[in-house]
C-alpha cells in the first residue's frame, strides 16, 4: 500500500508539474510557454489533470463513495469534494461554456493530498518495523531430541514437553527450562540487558535469546502464541491499534468539523455570489475553503502520536497495554514500589542467628526443618543456609502455611512456628528475650523471623535481601520527574526504613498483609493523587490492578504482569522513571499536535473564505488550500516521529 501510494504521488506530481506551469500560476512565476501540439492551455490542462484524477485521486474518491453510501462524511469526503469541484467546474468551463478554470488546483490537491498520507502511512510502516523485528528473533527450526538422536523440526512441529538442543550461536527456540548443562544467554533483544546471563539447570530460557558459548538441553514448556515473544508483540500490537481519550475526544471533534466545513463551504458560496455575482470567484472561495478545513491534522494528532511512541518504548524495553495506560502513566504523581523483588533483588541470604536455648544450628535446623515446604524467598534462604552448614533436617508433619504471619508444622509432637513477632504475638508466645537483638537485625535492613517450638521462643535467624544497585538510580530520577516514592512492604518497620534510607525513598508503609495492600493504594489515591504500583509478585496483583498504572517488573510473575498496564520487560526498576519520561514526551506530542491542528483550523478557515480580501485584496485559492491542509498534516506527523530522537535515559 505505501508503495502504491508513492508510485500514485510519483505519478501525480510529474503530470502536475506542467498543469501548474501551464496555467496562471506559472504565469505568475514568468514561465511563458505554450502547450505542445496548439492544444489550448484549457485543454491540456484537462489532458494532464484527469489521470491525476482518476488515478492517483482514486484513494480520496472511493473512500468518499463508500462513506457517502454509509450515509457518513470524514476528511476523505472533503478532499474528495474539493477535487471534484474544482476538476468538474473546470471541465464544463472548457467544453460547455469558456471560463476560468482551476484544473492546476485539483492537480495540486490530489497530490498534496497523496503526499500527506504517504508520510503518515510510512511513519506507521517504520514503527511497523520494530514488531517484525521482534518476529524474526525466532529461528524456523528447532533440534528436538527424540528416541536418543537429535532431529532437526520446523519450530511449528515442537510442543510443550519436547526436550531441546540449543548449541552455541542458537537462537532459543520457545520459552522452557534448563535441564542439563549451562551457557551464558544474550536476553538483550528482549529485555534490553547487554550483560549475558548464566543459565544452569533448573533456570528458565525465553524464546527468541540467543545461546553465547556453551550447549544446553531444555525442556519445552511454552509454545507459539503462548511465548513470551509472542505476548510481547502482541501487547505491542495492541496498543498502537488502541485508542486513548485525547482521541476519540479528537475524532469526535473531526466528525463534526466535516459537516462544519461542508456547511462553511456552502455559506462562503452563498455570501461571496450574494456579493459579487462571481461564479469563479465564489466557487474559489467555496472550494477553498472546504479543503482547508480538511480535519486531517486533527485525526492525525493522537494516532500517530501513540503509533510512533509505543514503537519506541517497545525498544526502551517498555510495554504499555494501551494508549489509555500511557495517557495515565504520563499524569503519575506518585510511585509505590513492593521491597522484595522490586527494590531488592529478591535472593535474600542467612545473615544471623541468635540462640536463646540450644544452640545456634539447633535454632537453625528447627527453621530449615518447616521452611524446606514453602516456596517463600526467605524460606529458600533459610533451608540454603542449613545446607551450607551441613545440616540434617527433621520430618515434620502438618505443614501450614499463615499468610502475613509465617509457617508451622508439627515435629516430635509439639508444634514448630517460623515467621514474624505478629505471629509470636498470635500464638501469646513471649519475645521481650530477643527484642535487643531483633531490633538490631532490623536497624540493619534484616528481616527477622522468630523461632518457636511449643509455646517456648527457641532463637530468631536474620534474613538479608540485597538491594538493587538500580534502585538509588530508579528513586533520584523519580524525585528529578516531580514524583513522590513510597514503600509498601509486609516487613517490619526497623528493616524497611533501613531500605528506604538507602535508597532515598520518601514514606514507608510497613507492615502491610498480602491482603492490606489493595486497600493501602485506595487510601493513597484518596484526594485526587495519581498512583503506581510496582511489583512482581502474584501478592502484588490486586494492588496493581486498583492503581492508577500497575507497573509490572519483567522478570515478576505471569499474574502480575497479566494484571498491570504496562509492564517492564528489564528487570529493572530504573526502568520506571524511562517509562514515565516516555509517556509524558508522547502526551506532550498529542498536545502539542492538537494545539497546532486547532489553531491552523481557526486560523485558516477565515483567510480561505475570503474575510481578508476587503481589506487586503488576499484570497486562497484552492492549490493554496491544498498545500497548507498538506503542510499541517505533515506537520503533526514529522512531529510524532521526532519521538524516534529523544533521549529518555536508560535503565541500564
């Protein structure tokens, strides 16, 4: 189709070139030459101006037709309207009655008019581009091994259990895990990372990332539009063919500004024929002045905002699920951020142990004996300590899991509770013997977790989770944006204000249940405020969707990401402040894009209908008309692509 469209621009503006010289405006320009073969200057501009017409119009004329059948009008139908006018009345002056005639004016119409959607359509091919870039990262074929050989299959044949030979220099082929061996991955091309990282047994792979030295095996656990590359396209996709309220209150303003410049057309005509008694002038007016109401610009604005922006976040390594969720990202006043997993890194290590009967690998074994059944992080690093020190661990029986307090199992008949002092506080176990050391461990960003065994509290084991090198980065330039940060997190007080001061991050809220945090992003939005929530995990999910955004980090969970509105496919919380920065360049585009389609609009309808011609003898002729209408619409479309050239920093 662009092709088509520039071949038909082509096309027009070498036969419009000599309809314009031949005419009064190359008069005006001091070409004096006649046409060829004596044909008169009326009739050779017929000659030349209908192909244009026919041909190259044909785009503006159907799309009229069909809405014009649908008992509809829109901007084809003034371009189409223009053209015919002026191309008609000019062809009755040649060969019924001699007058003047314009057929340079519908020459120059359909071509500016072609040239402006050619543009238009090529900013939306390009940013096209960036999607089928994203295809081809997955190969065609897939080595499956199968009956103790390795086959080589189309990557359409392998399905979710098959078992996968990826070599060095491979492309993965689908979404799975690593069963045997181990190879640095290049994730870049997905989330933006330049760093390759190691992938052992038991860690998952993605599609589309490309195996760097070593060979592994994996197992294949999703397939085709299930992938991870196949959902990002597909978000993608959406919402550039997602509409955000800038524009449909714009397209409902452009409906509307085709009847107005229909009826302006009409009015014009009347008045300057009630006047002058001039046909020629009065339809110059007319036409004039429906072609350059033309509310191309004003349909234009947002469109090719949104298209242009979210091909761009896309290789910022940003998603937004639709133009609604980027208009929203764009207003945020305030950020919220989940501790573990989001601000840290979520591979929290046994840091201390405090005995206060038995001793230290006692307390230690009695956690890890309970913990070894949950799949929390902070059991993980308890039940790693364990093993580090060598130690066997009991069988348990009864194993519960308390959601925002901790776990409890049953062991030679009493009962055994890992988890916070809420717990401790629950089950009236007493902990006044520990708070000296449990205050310190907190003081220094632990998180504590006590250990009883029947209603005695045995020790507590301190529990560090890492934070983020990215996170100071993530919260200075929030802070830079105007935008206040905030915590929310289950751990206690002590351990989440030691994070916050390292980071910089302006209010905590700790202490907050699994099932808390929905309602402590209600109250936040209370007033007005304009709120984001970042998070990865399946807990985070209801918070998420009661924000203003959910901002997912991209390696969190696959609720988490189905639930927000935009996600980050770095894992990266640096990656917020480029997310918001992107919205708000896309939002000052549609602006600064409606600013200009309106004033061109009000400014202009007046000068083509003549209003300046008392005064200063100025009237637009309809060329003119085209040319300005197609100035405008290239002027909102090269100022979408400019978001091609911003700087939005970068989370790396």
């Amino acid at each position: 189709m662009i092709r088509e469209m520039l071949v038909k621009g082509i096309f027009s503006l070498i036969l419009t070139v000599p309809a314009v010289l031949y005419s009064p405006i190359g008069e005006s320009l001091g070409f004096k030459g006649m046409p060829p073969f004596g044909l008169s200057m009326e009739v050779f501009g017929f000659l030349l101006t209908t192909p244009v017409i026919l041909w190259g119009g044909s785009l503006f004329t159907t799309s009229a037709w069909r809405a014009l059948k649908h008992r509809e009008a829109n901007m084809m139908t003034l371009i189409a309207l223009g053209i015919w006018v002026s191309y008609l009345y000019s062809v009755a002056a040649t060969f019924l009655f001699k007058g003047e005639v314009f057929y340079e004016a519908a020459a120059m119409l359909t071509t500016f008019s072609i040239a402006g959607h050619w543009l238009e359509m090529r900013a939306r091919y390009h940013t096209g581009k960036a999607v089928e870039a994203l295809l081809k990262l997955v190969p065609e074929t897939a080595r499956v091994a199968r009956d103790n050989q390795e086959i080589t299959v189309p990557l359409s044949e392998v399905k979710a259990g098959d078992t996968l030979s990826v070599k060095p220099g491979d492309r993965v082929p689908v979404d799975g895990q690593v069963t045997s061996g181990e190879s640095y991955v290049d994730e870049s091309m997905i989330t933006g990372e330049p760093i390759p990282v190691l992938k052992k047994a038991g860690e998952a792979v993605t599609g589309g990332t490309v195996n760097k030295d070593g060979s592994f095996r994996m197992e294949a656990q999703k397939v085709g539009s299930d992938t991870a590359l196949a959902n990002i396209v597909r978000m993608v996709q959406d919402a550039q063919g997602s509409q955000a309220p800038a524009q449909r209150l714009a397209d409902t303003a452009g409906r509307y500004l085709v009847y107005v410049a229909l009826l302006a057309g009409l009015v014009t005509f009347a008045v300057w024929m009630l006047l002058t008694g001039n046909l020629v002038f009065a339809l110059t007016a007319a036409v004039s002045t429906i072609v350059i109401t033309c509310p191309d610009a004003l349909a234009l604005a947002t469109p090719t905002a949104i298209t242009v922006g979210m091909g761009r976040a896309a290789k910022e390594g940003v998603l937004f699920k639709n133009a609604t969720h980027l208009e929203n990202t764009a207003g945020l006043d305030t950020v919220v951020f989940d501790k573990t997993g989001t601000l840290t890194e979520g591979k929290p290590s046994l840091t201390r142990i405090v005995a206060l009967s038995g001793s230290e690998d006692e307390v230690l074994r009695l956690a890890a004996s309970v913990d070894r059944h949950s799949d929390h992080p902070l059991a993980r690093a308890i039940v790693d300590g364990a093993k580090a020190r060598n130690l066997s661990l009991w069988e348990t029986t009864g194993f519960q899991n308390i959601s925002g307090f901790g776990v409890q199992a049953g062991l030679e008949g009493a009962m055994v509770r890992v988890g916070n002092v809420d717990l401790m506080v629950r089950e009236n176990i007493p902990t006044l013997d520990a708070s000296s050391q449990a205050d310190e461990a907190a003081l220094r960003g632990e998180t504590v977790m006590y250990v009883a065994k029947g209603g005695e509290l045995m020790g507590l084991v301190g529990v560090s989770d890492q934070v983020r090198s990215e996170a100071t980065r993530a919260i200075r330039d929030l802070h830079q944006l105007g935008i206040k940060t905030v915590m929310l997190t289950g751990d206690n007080e002590h351990t989440a204000r030691a994070v916050a001061r390292q980071v910089g991050i302006d209010e905590v809220i700790a202490g907050v249940k699994p099932d808390q945090k929905q309602s402590r992003i209600e109250g936040l939005m209370q007033g007005g405020k304009r709120v984001a929530m970042v998070g990865d995990g399946i807990n985070d999910a209801p918070a998420l969707a009661t924000a203003t955004v959910g901002i997912a980090i991209g390696a969190g969970t696959d609720v988490a990401i189905e639930t927000a509105g935009v996600v980050l496919l770095q894992d990266n919380p640096a990656a917020v402040p480029v997310a918001i920065r992107l919205a708000r360049a896309v939002n000052g585009k549609i602006k600064q894009n409606l600013f200009w389609a309106a004033i061109y609009n009000v400014l202009a309808i007046p000068v083509a209908a003549g209003v300046l011609y008392p005064s200063l003898g100025l009237l637009l002729k309809p060329e003119w008309a085209a040319l300005l209408m197609s100035i405008s619409t290239v002027t909102v479309t090269l100022n979408a692509l400019s978001l091609n050239r911003l700087r939005v920093g970068t989370a790396h």
